[in-house]
C-alpha cells in the first residue's frame, strides 16, 4: 500500500473528477516530477439506466460526483494522521458534454525573423476566432498543440527563425449545465481549491502522443455508460466527432432486461473469456449474437456522419470498460465497416488499456482502476509534469 502520510515529500497531491454520459469519478494522486502518478484512492459512482431530460441527468451527475468523491474523500482522511492536503483539482468533462475541434492559423513575414511566444498566441487567438460550430461563451479549454516552422513540426519554436509559422490548437467548449453542476459538486467537496477543467478529447490526444510507435491516424470509439463517443484523428489533430446513443448501460439492458447489471457484466465477461457453460451463460451468448445487428445500425450511423468530407483511418483504438474488452474488439475487427475506411480495409482495432497507460499511473495495491479514469489520471500527470 502506498505511505499516505509520505505523500508530501513525494510530490503534489491532486484532486481529478471525470465525468462521462452516465457516471462520474472521483480520485486522489500523488504526483511527483518523472514517475507514473500514484493513484491513492478513487472511486465511481454509475448513474441507473432509466429515461430522464437533459436536466435530471446533469443534476443527477452532480450528485454522483459528491457521492464518490465524499468516500473517496473519506478514504483518504482515514489512511493515516498525516495525510497531506490537497493542492489543486482537475475535472475532466467526456463526450457529450464537451465537444472539441482541432483549429489553424499560418502567418509569414516577408523575410525570416525570431519567432515569439507572442507571435504565436496570436496566431492562435486568430484561429479561435474563425471556428464556427463551437460555443464561444461556453469554451472549457483552448491549447497550441503543434506549431510548424517552414513546414517543419518544431516543439520548441521560440527564439527559432523562420518565415512561415502555422500553429494548431485544441478547442473544447462544455455545456453550461454540466460545469455548473461540476463546479457546485467540487465546491462542496473541495471548496476554495482551484478547479482546472480539461476535455476528454485532450486526455485521449496526450495518451495516444505517450504510446510507443503510435499513429497519426485514427478512429477513437470511446464507449461509456451512457453513450459512446466517435473521435477522428488525423496527422495527430482531432476531425470529426460524433456521439452514438449506445454505452454500456443501454448495451446490459439489452442484453438482460430484466437482469441486474454486474450480473450481466460477469456473464459477459464469462462468457467471452471460455470459463462458462450454464443456461444463464447460453442465454448471454445468443442475446449478444441477437443485439449485434442493433450495435451495428448506430455505430455505422457515427462512423457515416464522421466520414462525410473524408473517409475514416483504418486503425480503431478503442476505449471501454474491460469487461466487454474481448466481445467489442472482436466485434469491430470482424463487422465490415469497410464502406466507411479509406482503404476499404477492416479496421485494425487497438485497446486502450490500464496496462498501455502504466507509465502515466499506477493503482495502489489492490485498487481496481478503469481505462476511464486511467485517461484523466494520465493526463493530470503529464500536465503537472510539463510535459
């Protein structure tokens, strides 16, 4: 178990909530300056799988996140007498609340000149400025993400010459709901602590740029509780993005109506993995075959909308709870969407898992952490270490 009453000397403790379509998490880490972050205690609370408006699902979301974050909260004052104070707070907002777009601005002088940080603020600013479709009141982030000298990508454009500049930045606005319910959430569980709000889309971008011999090109399915989010990545920034009315909840009440979830999840994950051979489990296994046909009219519904101007990349990552790991991943290799790739190839599907993200952050002992909130926690870590 992590030494809770070392965690100053250590490095910063930080607060993260991740909200997603239908579940909200609340967790505690230390950080410290070129180590994975330690995550401490953490905790997510599922919203029931039930029809309500717009309203009662973002207040309902609200309340989630103070109910997981007063026992994480709890947990952590309980692991020793010198537990160290928080020092700031994250709040990750997913799909659909937040929406994100990639945006570009270039500027050339008539001859080479020393490049300045200012130069390219305002090139940014002046991208800002020209994207249409997000809510300019309601921006939750906007970050240069990739800055190109003379064509060249340069990580470290200030003091450089050059004649060309063109600069990319991410864009992320929120809706006014959620961050209200958010920010009253942190406000009871953490007040007076300074709140950072990233996207989910950002955390992605930072984990796929920290994977090893990674693409340029993708298709990001994210899969949550309430929904699931359908990202395009290409040349490292963000396309399109749709989001697909199909997360997990409405994916375990198709499967069992009448069942309860973690029931279903376990017959699923039994199932998938050869360690079943009840009724119960056959039953599972034919609902699965039978709701396939279902999964697939909505996800090629996002992937359609998503390759409208262009055609999709044929590398899949994708992001889901674990246990529907096995079924999903073989679903999307073996289902053909090759109407919608650029190649007209199958997709080749990667995984996202905790285990990918183990550079970023690591459970303490017996702590079960979701790829969710493993994303969040990967990019506090890479942000408070500059990275």
């Amino acid at each position: 178990m992590f030494d809770l009453h070392l965690a100053r000397k250590r490095g910063k403790i930080i607060a993260v909530a991740d909200i997603g379509s239908g579940s909200a998490a609340f967790a505690v880490v230390a950080i410290k300056a070129g180590k994975p972050a330690q995550l401490l205690t953490a905790e997510r609370s599922v919203l029931p799988l039930e029809e309500r408006a717009k309203e009662a699902t973002v207040a309902a979301l609200g309340d989630q996140l103070v109910q997981a974050g007063q026992k994480v909260l709890r947990s952590y004052a309980q692991s020793g007498k010198k537990v160290a104070p928080i020092d700031k707070v994250y709040c990750i907002i997913r799909a659909p609340w937040s929406r994100s777009r990639s945006v570009q601005a270039m500027g050339s002088f008539p001859e080479p000149r020393v490049i300045t940080g200012q130069m390219i603020s305002t090139l940014a600013k002046h991208a800002l400025d020209d994207e249409q479709e997000l809510d300019k009141q309601q921006i939750l982030e906007a970050a240069v993400v990739r800055v190109e000298l003379n064509g060249y990508e340069t990580r470290e454009p200030e003091k450089k010459v050059a004649q060309r500049v063109s600069v990319s930045a991410l864009v992320s606005d929120c809706d006014a709901g959620i961050r209200a319910a958010a920010a009253q959430a942190l406000s009871t569980l953490v007040p007076h602590l300074p709140v950072v709000y990233r996207s989910s889309t950002r955390a992605l971008l930072s984990a796929l740029h920290g994977l090893p011999n990674h693409e340029e090109d993708h298709l990001i399915i994210e899969i949550g509780s309430g929904g699931s989010n359908l990202t395009t990545v290409r040349d490292g920034e963000i396309g399109e993005q749709r989001t697909v009315p199909e997360g997990v909840a409405s994916i375990l009440k198709r499967l069992a109506p009448t069942g309860m979830p973690e029931e279903t999840r376990a017959l699923v994950r039994m199932v998938d993995n050869d360690q079943c051979s009840t009724t119960a489990c056959e039953e599972i296994q034919a609902a699965m075959a039978k709701i396939e046909p279902e999964l697939v009219r909505s996800f090629a519904e996002g992937m359609a909308a998503c390759a409208v101007q262009r055609k999709l990349p044929t590398n899949l990552m994708l992001v889901v709870q674990a246990d529907f790991i096995p079924w999903l991943s073989k679903f999307f290799t073996r289902i053909d969407f090759t109407q919608f790739t650029a190649t007209t190839q199958p997709f080749s599907v990667k995984v996202l898992t905790v285990a990918e993200l183990s550079g970023a952050v690591v459970p303490a002992e017996h702590m079960i952490l979701d790829a969710g909130l493993a994303l969040s926690v990967a990019l506090v870590n890479r942000e408070e270490n500059g990275a």
